[in-house]
C-alpha cells in the first residue's frame, strides 16, 4: 500500500498535529511539577538562604535549555525531527528519581541540568514539526495551539504537586507525576509520532522550485540574531519574556511566602499564570493570523510589565491572582506570536535552525532571570527584583515598536540570495 500523499495545512494533518499537541502537553507537565515546590524544598530541606543560591537551579536549566534549542534546530534539519524528540524523553528519564531522592542541592542542579537538556530537544521539536504541518496560512493558530498544551499542562502539574506537598510533604510524591509524564510522553513519541521532513521539503519546493543550498550554521546565526530587523527584534523579545518567566518561577513562590500564603494558595497562584497564558493562546495565536504580528506582541509585553508591577505591590491573594493573571495574558500575546514571526520569516530549508537560534536566545533569559533577580533580591528585597524586571520589560517594547516591522504576509528574508540568509 503506497503512502499517503503529504498535504500542508491543519486540516489535512490533524490526527498528527493532534498527537504533537498532546505530546508537548506531558513536556510542558514535566516543568510543571517544579513550580510551586522547589523553592520552597530549597530552603525546607536544604536550609538555602540567599535568593540567588535558590535560583541557581534555574539558571542551571535556563542555560542548558537555550544551548540545547539551538542544537535541536540544527538536528532535526540534519537527523530529522522524531529523533531529536525521543531523545528528548531519554533525557526525561532519570529527573523525577533525582528530585524524589536528591541527598544535596548539588543533585537537584544535576536534575535541572537534564531537564533543560530535554526541553531543549522536546519542546524545540513539537515546534518545529507543528510548523512544518501547518504551512504559511495557519502558523499563529499552530503556534498558540502548540503553546497552550504545553503551559496549561504547567499549569495544571504545577497545581497538583502543590496540592500533593500540602498534604503529603514535600517529598517524594509530588515528583512522582514525573513518571507518568516520562513513560506516556516517551512511548507516544516512539511508536506514534512521524517526521515531517517530507512536508519540509513539499513547502521549500513551493517556495522556488529546486531546494536551494542550506546555510552555514554561522549564517542562520548572525542573521536571527543581529542582522535581521525583524528576526533580531523578536530574539530580544523572546528573552525578556523568558526572563519573566524565569523570575516569576523563583522570585513569587517566595514573594507568595512572605506574605503569608500557605503552600496550597502558592500552588494556586503558581497555576493561575500558566493556565491563563495557555488558555489566552487559543486566541492570540489565531489572532495574529489577522491582526498581524507586531501589534500583538507590543500590547502583549506592557501587559507582562503591568502583572509584575501588580504582583510586586501586591499583599493579598487577590492582588496577587490579579497580577499573575495579567503576567499570563500578556505572555499568551506575545509568545506564540513570536515563533509565528520567525516561521514568517525564514525559509522553510533553514527555519528550523533559525527557530533553534530564537529558542537559544529566548531560554537565556531563564538564566538572565534567575541571576539578574537574585541578585536584586538579595541586595534589595523580593519586590524590588520584580519592578527591576518589569522596567526591563518596559524596555523591550521600545525596541520592538522602534525596529520591527510585520511580518505577516512578507514571506521570507529580502536579501535571501537563494535560501541562503
């Protein structure tokens, strides 16, 4: 029996497209389950005091995680993309035994080093096959369908390990849902899902014919990053978000802490930021297949700023659940909107690797984050480090709204010479 012919579109790779969706809803659960509870097992169980020795083991997965984005890119260009994802859940593996049993702080940071190793190959692959199935018409949809699986499912791990350590401790068994993650994540990505080169290949040929010559890795790079307007400008965006993100992860379950919520509401309030930044992703992605690109991701980073800013005032759990909300909303605008603007454009024979180098520099934020507010925090308090942050965000809008131009329907780079970038 001959295969089926390969097709572009949602609709003509919906039972693929829905796998990849729940496979990186199980990517997204295995980072859930740290949210509302290492922090507090660093200064329960390993007596850390200093902000910035706490938040090392995020600095520790936000470093691994960017340099294994942009491996990933390259890889799946070079091996294919299934490969990359199983080796990603072989990664998986061993972490949820790690945090059970960790006799040292040392043995988390060694957890957190091969956790950031397998998000970097999972979550870097669901993307990219995601956008190989979708084509040019529906890559936000794609996007914000791809995102909200994975940060609900944070939200989601994040809630219940809360739960689990207000009632049974903080160990072992909120990180025994990790096992589950690993064994039904890993197994689907074996024996169900497919690669999607060949619809790589489809979407080159509709760009021009005969595949141009792939760029060298030095190539992508410097474009991405630096020479591109539009790609540079999300790269930047793309990193203060994560910083956000890195912060919110370390700096408010203690801010949470101090003022007096119990490890239940932290669990609560951790879940509120993921579950709305997932759910909103079921119409921002979409959105910006309308709207456009730039508008959204303005908007949506001086929302980020104003949750921070609420949270960091805050003193109740309204006022925090009020924060956390806007912080999620304002990251649902921008972060499908992001990867749909770097499927914009580059080209389909080097946008994985050009999604890889966006990935490298967004998850540098996670380290930027976790350094930069632990600093802050220890030399000036928890609400401090938050508002240093939120004027960082404040920032990053400027550069957006001054470089960046849409680049919804602009197709890829002008001065391309071929594929090359």
């Amino acid at each position: 029996m001959s295969a089926p012919p390969v097709r572009l579109g949602l609709r003509a790779n919906a039972a693929q497209f829905a796998l990849l969706v729940l496979v990186n809803a199980f990517v997204g659960a295995m980072v859930g389950m740290e949210r509302s509870v290492l922090p507090a097992l660093a200064e329960a169980e390993f007596h850390l005091a200093a902000r910035a020795a706490i938040l090392s083991f995020i600095l520790v997965f936000g470093l691994t995680k960017a340099l294994t984005n942009y491996l990933a890119g390259r890889w799946s260009d070079r091996f294919g993309r299934k490969r990359v994802l199983v080796a990603g859940w072989l990664f998986a593996a061993p972490v949820p035994f790690l945090l059970m049993w960790a006799p040292s702080w040392g043995w988390v940071l060694a957890a957190n080093l091969l956790l950031g190793l397998s998000q970097g190959l999972t979550w870097s692959t669901t993307v990219i096959m995601k956008i190989d199935l979708a084509g040019p018409k529906d890559r936000g949809l794609a996007m914000g369908l791809n995102e909200f699986a994975g940060y609900f499912a944070v939200a989601l791990s994040a809630l219940a390990t809360g739960l689990i350590a207000a009632e049974h401790g903080l160990r072992p068994w909120p990180f025994a849902l990790g096992l589950g993650y690993v064994a039904i994540g890993g197994l689907l990505s074996v024996f169900a899902v497919k690669d999607t080169l060949q619809h790589v290949h489809l979407e080159a040929a509709r760009h021009g014919g005969a595949r141009p010559p792939a760029p060298s890795p030095r190539e992508v790079f410097t474009r991405t990053s630096f020479g591109d307007p539009d790609l540079s400008s999300v790269c930047q965006a793309g990193l203060v978000n994560n910083l956000n993100d890195g912060m919110a992860w370390g700096i408010f379950p203690l801010l949470f802490a101090a003022a007096g919520m119990s490890l239940g509401q932290i669990g609560a309030l951790a879940a509120i930021y993921p579950a709305v930044w997932g759910l909103s992703q079921l119409l921002t992605g979409a959105l910006s297949d309308r709207l456009g690109r730039k508008g959204l991701i303005v908007a949506g980073l001086w929302t980020q700023a104003a949750g921070i800013v609420v949270t960091a005032l805050g003193a109740s759990f309204g006022q925090f659940a009020t924060g956390a909300a806007l912080l999620g909303l304002g990251t649902a605008m921008v972060y499908p909107t992001l990867l749909a603007a770097i499927g914009d454009r580059a080209q389909p024979s080097w946008r994985a690797s050009a999604v890889g180098v966006y990935r490298l520099w967004r998850d540098l934020g996670y380290a930027v984050g976790a350094l930069l507010a632990g600093i802050v925090a220890d030399a000036f308090g928890l609400a401090a480090a938050s508002l240093t942050v939120a004027a960082l965000t404040f920032g990053s809008v400027v550069v957006v709204a001054l470089r960046m131009r849409e680049t919804l329907g602009r197709g890829g780079p002008e001065a391309l010479g071929g594929g090359r970038p």
